[in-house]
C-alpha cells in the first residue's frame, strides 16, 4: 500500500491563512473597540463641558435663643469713661463779714448701657442681613463722685452738714452737664457698635445693621 506524504502531512497553506485571517479579525474587533472608546470619551467629556455643574453652599447662620441670652447676660457694658473734678464753692455774708466754703470734688463718669434691660425683640434675622437694637447709651453709675477724694480747698466760718451736702448736689449737677454731652454719647455710641461688631462677626455674622433705642420714646412709656 502506497502511502503519499502529500496526504499524511498537514496542509500547512491552508492552515497558516486560517490564521492569519483571524488574526487579522482580532485586530480589526480591537481597533474598532479603541475606536468606540475614544468616540465614547470624547461624547462625555463634551457633556460635562456643556453641563454646568453649580454647587449651592448654605452659608445662613440663624441666631440661637443661647446666643442671645448670653449676649444679654452680659449685663453692664461700659463704652466711655470721663473723669472730671469740679470746684464749687459758697460765701455766706453776714454783719462782720463773709464766710466762705470752697470744695473740689472727684468723679467718674461712666457711659454704657445694660444687656439686661435691651428692648424686646432687640436682635432679629431679616433675610440674609442681622438687626440690632441696643439699649440707649446712659450713665451706669448715678453716683460717679468719689467723696473718699473730695478736697476743702477753703473753709471760713462755720458750715453745717446740710451747707457740704447742697454743695455736693451742685457739684454732682455740674459734673453731670459737663460729661453727659451729646458728643460723648455719640462716642459712646460709635464705640459700642465697633465692639458688638466685632462681637457678632466672631460667631459668624457679617451682614450687621446697629441702632440704638431711642431713649425720649422710652422715656415717654
């Protein structure tokens, strides 16, 4: 029996170009994927090009009823302080001759206002904007003269303790003209803003508007 070695060995031709036809269909399938994908990408970095993307940041700070109970349990707050001396003196004639009472007095006057006494409803949110309204400015302390440094400048005669008190009345209304000045309250004023600014701004608010109660209306009630 007659064997052709044409028929035992494998057709190589036929094979090799099975495979290179496949191989050359693998590479097709992988370029058309890379393809795909470059087309894919560049529809969505467009997208995200075209689509604004806006961020909403909720940067509203609500007053706390903590804060403002803490806010008033400040209590006395003292924006100007003015010493003053004022020299008062009495002559009291008589049949042979006069006598005289001359004094100087010391004082502090203290202006401010009381947290504890702010009107109701004295801070408020309105929109995007904090209201304040603060006490009126004032005296703190009614007794400001210090009768520990009181001074006898000069002394004729003899004085009784009501004639030392009637000065002491004039020199206490004298001191009290001379500090509690419209100029001194508008300082007062201008100084208290600063500081409540300041205050208001460290826990967060930056939109602050400042008034101060009128204090003839009050006055009135």
């Amino acid at each position: 029996m007659e064997y052709n070695i044409y028929n035992v060995l494998p057709k190589r031709g036929r094979m090799s170009g099975f495979w290179r036809t496949m191989l050359r269909f693998k590479t097709a399938a992988i370029f058309i994927i890379i393809i795909i994908l470059i087309i894919s990408s560049a529809y969505l970095i467009r997208s995200c090009r075209d689509n604004n993307i806006g961020t909403y940041v909720n940067d509203r700070i609500d007053i706390t009823p903590t804060q403002v109970t803490a806010m008033k349990e400040i209590g006395e707050w003292e924006f100007l302080s003015i010493d003053d001396e004022e020299l008062v003196d009495t002559v009291r004639r008589g049949w042979f001759g006069k006598d005289e009472l001359i004094r100087i007095y010391f004082g502090t006057v203290r202006l401010g206002f009381d947290m504890r006494k702010a009107p109701e409803n004295w801070i408020r949110k309105d929109n995007d904007t904090l209201r304040v309204t603060l006490p009126a400015i004032g005296l703190l302390d009614e007794d400001f003269i210090d009768e520990a440094r009181t001074q006898s400048f000069y002394e004729s005669g003899r004085w009784t303790d009501k004639d030392r008190a009637a000065l002491y009345r004039r020199a206490y209304t004298k001191m009290r003209s001379r500090c509690l000045t419209g100029e001194n309250i508008k300082t007062a004023e201008r100084n208290a803003e600063t500081q409540f600014r300041k205050m208001l701004n460290s826990l967060g608010y930056e939109q602050i508007s400042i008034k101060f109660e009128d204090k003839t209306r009050k006055d009135k009630k």
